[in-house]
C-alpha cells in the first residue's frame, strides 16, 4: 500500500519504503510526518517515535 484517499480522492495517508519494502515515512494528506505507528506481524511490533 502506497496511499490512503478519502471518497473525495483526497490523499489520507502517504506511505513511503526504502528499496528492501521497509516503511520508512507515513505522512497525511497536509504532508505533516506520521510519527507514531505499528508494524504488525507474526513476529515482530515496532514503535516509531
């Protein structure tokens, strides 16, 4: 996933990932930095802060 838009497609959320597929950068639809957020997997839960 690479975005997140409204019904009114306006961007939501941005996604951004290094070459490997990791997440880099989340940020909102005002280009303000997401800086909390969860990777959720089977092994693993990360905190970005």
């Amino acid at each position: 996933m690479i975005g997140v838009i409204d019904q009114n497609y306006n961007v939501v959320a941005k996604y951004t990932y290094d070459s490997w597929g990791n997440l880099i950068s989340i940020t909102d639809g005002n280009g303000n930095s997401i800086l909390y957020y969860f990777i959720i997997s089977v092994l693993k839960c990360k905190l970005k802060m």
